[in-house]
C-alpha cells in the first residue's frame, strides 16, 4: 500500500491513537505536501488531535501564506473545534494575518465578525485599531460589544474618542463594555463626560470601575455617594474606586471621607469588611480609618489580626487619634494577650498617657510579645516614675524582652538623662551580669558627664559579658580615663575583651596607644594579635610600619594576612616588596591574600621572578589565582607556559581555569 493512502486510512481511523500515529507520520514525511489531509485534522472530533494538527499546521515554512484559507475556517458553523483550532493557528500567525482578518470584518456573517474581533484583541497589533473602532457601529450588538472589548485588549489611545462616542449608544451591553475597555486602555477621560451613566443602575458598578482607574477630582462626590447605592456590588466598587484614586487625589478624598464620620455611609463601609474580596476589605478599612468615626475602633481592631489587613487597619486606629485609644481600653480586660499587644502599639502611637496603667500591667503578662509591646510603648509614653518598673525587665528570661527594656529605657532616658543614670547605676553590682551588661549598654547611650566613671567600674566586673559590654561603650571615646582603662583591658583574661579593647584602641587615634598595642602582638589569642595589627596601622599609620612589618613572621598565617593588609594601607611601594618576599610562604592562604594585594597594587614587574614556581605551587587556589593574574599582565606572552602546566595540571578545576584562560588569549 503506497503511503499517502495510508496515512489517509490511519487519519480515518476509529481509534485517536492511530490518528495521532497518522499526523506523526505525515509531519515525518513533509506535510507541506497534504495539506488537505492537516486541514481536516483541524476539524478532527478529538482535541489531542486537533492539538497536533495546529503544531504541524504551524511549524510549515508557508502558514502565514494561509492566513486566508485559515480564515475560511471560521465559517464552519457545525464544527467548534475547527473553529477553535483556525483562532488558535491565527493568535499565533500574529501581526502577519492583520490585514487578511481586517479585510473579514466585511463578512456577512455576525459571528465570523465577532471571531475576528477576538482574535485581533489576543493578537494585540494597533495596526487593526481604525478597523476595529469602525465596528463599533456593526448593525449586530455582540459585534459591537466585542469592538469595545478587544479595544480595550490593544489599550490604544487613538480608540478613546471613538469608544466615548460610542458611550451615547442605547445599546446597554456595548456601553458597559466601553467602560471596562477604557478602564483598560487607562488614558484620563474628564470624569464629567462620563457621569451621567450613573443614572443607570444596571452600570454603576462598571462605572466605578473605570473612574477609579481614569478618574479625577470630579469623580470623588459621586464615587462617595456611591458608598449608599442600594446595590453592594456597587457600594464595593465605590469604595475600591476611591481607594484607587487615592494615589493622586488624596488629600481631598480624605477630607471628603473624614466628613462622613458619624454617617450611614461610614457604617456601610463596615458591612465591606466582610466582603469576600481582599481589595474589597482593603479598601473600606482605608477609608473607614481615615472618616475618624471611632464607633469602629473595635472592628478595625480585631482586623489586627488579618494579616493582609493589619498595617491598614493599625493606620486607621492610628488615625483615629487618642480617643479612639480611649474606647480601646473599655475593651482591654476581655481582649487576649495577642490583641492587648496590638493595642499597646495603638497606646504609644496615638500617645495615649491614659493606658500607662494598662502598659504596666502587661509587664507581668506571660505572653513575651505583649511585654515587649508594652516595654516599647512605655518607654515613649512614660514618666521617671516609670524608670525602676522598665529596669526590672532588663532580667526577664527572653532575651528579647531585655532588650527591649534597655530600648525603652533608653527612650526615657532622653527626657530624663539625670534621673535614668541615677536609677540605673546601683545596679551594676546587681546579681545577674545581663542585667550588669544591659545597664552598661544604656550608661553608654545616655553618655554625658560622669559615664566614664560607671564604665571603668564596669570594665573591673567579674563576668566577661559586662567588660566586653563596656569595651564596646568606650569605643570611640577619646578621653584620658577611657584610653586608660582600655589599654588595662589588653590585659584581661577574656580573649574577647582583649581583641574588642585593641580595636577600640585603633579607633581612639591616641598615639599613646602605639605601645600597649605592640606588646599586644605577643598576645596568645590569634584573634587578639590580629585585630592588634591593624589597630596599629589605625593609629600609627607610618610611624608603625616596622612593627607591622614584624607581625609578617608570626607562626600564625591569619595574623600575617592582617599585617600584610595593614602595610598595604599604611606602607606604600614598601608593602609590594614584602608582598613578594610572602610569596614563598608555606601557608596557601598567606600566598594567595599576597597575590591579590599584588595584583591590585598596578605593580607587575614582579611576575616573571616567581611564575614558574607559583605556576607549579603545591595548593591548587594559590595555581589557579597566579594563572589569572599572569594572563591578564602578560597576555599572549604567557601562552607558552600556561600550555606546558595545563599538560600537567591534574586539578580539574585548576585544568579548566587554563583551558579558559587560553581561549580568551587566543581571541586577543
């Protein structure tokens, strides 16, 4: 049996598999030679078929040639799939079957009309917006309807005039249509032309709509009047229109929505934030925030809870002011210990003095997050009185809550410097040394007269928390007592108040500090030496650079990479030498931080003394960082001997930065 008849067979097959196997085979073969046999695939009663049908159609080298015979098929009024597989084919032709659908919106037939429609709208080329504008007059309402809608898809400005003019039509589908359409093209249209659509209720809604994405200030009154339309799905759309507009015309749309409070409209809004819509409820919590109407202090507070509404709502108790926080406190004894943290927030933003007593009490509350909350808001709201109950918290067994208590003490103490510092210092002999450390760390952010004296107390205290806590409060002070007591912490036994008092020390600037910081090189503590080094370039800057240079032998390679850093900063050209003497270094990590010091020294004359040796480096990093840097400074020179390592290189990552490296001089 020749072939075509078979394939012919197998696509009339009873069974889609054999159908399917029948288009494979004629794809296989050249399709472009039965294309009869691929158009009737296109009307083939099984989807997967017509599937492959519109690929094979598609992938021919002649499909855009057959826009119109594609067309045809849309005629076919008792096959869907056939018409649905001829817009699938022509969506995906795109702009070049523009001008043959254009020509078929003379057709005759309505719904081949309204296809084309569609199927210019997915496609999406404004060449066809004149002769889609045109068919907003098509004596058929459907047509006229998808003119208005697939303009819409193009979002051409060129069709706004004509889609207003349409507007006056007494064809109700097409006019709500327009307005969706213009809501998408999105040009600004005066609100004016498009208000007396209001008076039809069947198009509220759709009017809304569009005027909160085109809209202006005209549009506000009836937008608010919207809020009481006896429809809700109009009343939502107000409300979202509104929240829309805000962007630009938001000082006005405040005002407008404050002057409601007390309103009907305002207890509407509250029916809205049991909308199943998330931009529903988002919006009426916006304005009813904003009407200042605090008989719905209570709603906006259990909304709190919602988390895609929560900073909304918090604005809008927020905004509310100090009388709204007032109703909040008749609430308080019932509320959960999550809802009291929230309207702590609310107490300190609004500056609710009044609830002070409440914020106390929470301080005992089990829940840590309601402590915090309540730490933070006495420490903006509360008084010296307040002081000795904030610094009982400084112990609590969350370690956030401490720290919170040290915030808000510290708030405080802006107001009442005096009065902090004289309740807080006695107890730097308390018992537990987190309490000592936060003390420390307040003292040292309240600063002034007398802190040096607490801090050099502290700098004495048995644990290691308080002395490095105090360390890092004298950091950056200059003064004789705090330079003292910082060079007698290089003597501490904690290894971490010796490495924090050495960069201290660096940031005093203090030349007197050169000496301790020498002797500190002999430190036992990596860390400590390290951090010694370049606290003496900080301070010492030329003056150190033979110390810094004898750092340079240290049996340790972390602190001979911080010496090595320090000189480059404080020693010139002087450092580059001692770079290249590091080279030879028997620890790879030393060779490779001196081998990118080096190469961002803009020095190269060094390259040629020391290639073949770090070429053939025992460490593969130390290889492969030299192999970049020789490349890159002697370019198509070096080719020789990066080929005679990539021979012998046995690292494959080390083979592939070679391989690489060659490539790119070789494009040179």
């Amino acid at each position: 049996m020749n072939e075509p008849i078979m394939i012919d067979q197998m696509l009339a097959a009873a069974d889609e598999e054999v159908r399917l196997l029948g288009l494979k085979t004629l794809a296989r073969d050249g399709a472009e030679a039965r294309l009869d046999a691929v158009f009737r695939a296109l009307g083939d009663v099984s989807w997967r078929v017509r599937k492959e049908a519109v690929d094979i159609f598609l992938s021919l080298p002649v499909t855009t040639q057959l826009a119109g015979e594609v067309i045809e098929l849309l005629h076919s009024e008792d096959n869907a799939g056939l018409r649905n597989a001829a817009v699938e084919i022509l969506v995906a032709q795109g702009r070049a079957a523009v001008p043959y659908l254009v020509e078929e919106l003379h057709c005759s037939d309505h719904d081949v009309r309204k296809f084309v429609l569609d199927i210019l709208g997915e496609i999406g080329d404004d060449s066809a917006t004149a002769a889609m504008v045109a068919t907003l007059a098509d004596p058929d309402g459907n047509v006229r309807a998808a003119a208005a809608e697939n303009l819409g898809k193009l979002r051409s400005a060129a069709a706004v005039p004509a889609l207003l003019d349409a507007l006056d039509g007494p064809d109700l589908l097409q006019r709500f249509t327009i307005l969706e359409a213009l809501g998408q093209i999105g040009v600004k249209v005066p609100s004016l032309r498009l208000l007396p659509l209001n008076q039809n209720r069947l198009l509220r809604k759709a009017l809304f709509d569009c005027l909160g994405k085109i809209g202006d200030e005209d549009a506000i009154p009836i937008l608010t009047a919207g809020l009481r339309d006896d429809m809700r799905n109009a009343r939502e759309a107000a409300a979202m229109a509104l929240s829309r507009l805000c962007p630009h015309f938001e000082a006005r749309i405040r005002k407008t929505v404050a002057a409601l409070g007390g309103t009907a409209e305002v207890m509407v809004l509250a029916e809205l934030l049991d909308s199943h819509d998330p931009a529903v409820r988002q919006s009426a919590v916006r304005l009813i925030g904003w009407s200042g109407d605090v008989r719905l202090a209570s709603r906006l507070l259990d909304l709190l809870d919602h988390e895609e509404l929560r900073q909304e709502a918090a604005a809008g108790l927020v905004g509310f002011g100090p009388e709204a926080a007032k109703t909040l406190m008749t609430l308080w004894p019932e509320a959960s210990q999550r809802m009291r943290a929230y309207m702590a927030y609310i107490f300190a933003e609004t500056g609710c003095v009044a609830a002070i007593g409440l914020l106390q009490s929470a301080l005992a509350a089990s829940d840590s997050e309601l402590r915090m909350t309540a730490l933070q808001a006495l420490g903006r709201l509360g008084g010296v009185e307040q002081l000795p109950t904030l610094a009982q918290l400084l112990n609590d067994e969350v370690s956030e809550v401490g720290e919170a208590a040290v915030q808000a003490i510290c708030h405080l103490g802006e107001r009442f410097r005096e009065q902090a510092v004289a309740a807080l210092a006695p107890q730097l002999v308390a018992e537990d040394p987190a309490v000592r450390m936060r003390i420390v760390q307040i003292l040292s952010r309240l600063g002034g007269a007398g802190i040096e004296h607490y801090l050099a107390f502290a700098l004495k205290d048995e644990s290691a928390l308080v002395r490095r806590a105090a360390v890092r409060a004298c950091e950056g002070q200059s003064g004789e007592s705090q330079i003292q007591s910082l060079m007698l912490a290089l003597t501490d036994e904690d290894n971490e108040v010796r490495r924090l008092a050495a960069e201290a020390l660096g940031a005093s600037g203090n030349p007197q500090v050169m000496r301790p910081l020498e002797l500190a090189l002999r430190d036992e503590d990596i860390w400590v030496r390290s951090a010694a080094v370049r606290a003496l370039g900080r301070v010492g800057r030329g003056d150190a650079v033979n110390v810094i240079e004898g750092a340079l032998h240290d049996p340790v390679g972390l602190v001979v990479i911080a010496a090595l850093e320090t000189l480059e900063e404080v020693a010139g050209d002087r450092a580059a030498t001692r770079m290249v003497e590091l080279l030879g270094h028997d620890d790879e990590e030393v060779v490779s931080a001196a081998l990118q010091l080096l190469s961002r020294s803009g020095q190269m004359d060094w390259i040629e003394g020391v290639a073949e040796g770090l070429l053939n480096h025992h460490h593969w990093e130390v290889r492969t960082a030299f192999a970049r840097i020789f490349a890159e400074a002697r370019g198509a020179a070096c080719r020789g001997q990066l080929e005679e390592r990539l021979l012998v290189e046995g690292e494959e990552l080390v083979r592939q930065q070679l391989r690489d490296l060659l490539m790119w001089l070789q494009e040179l």
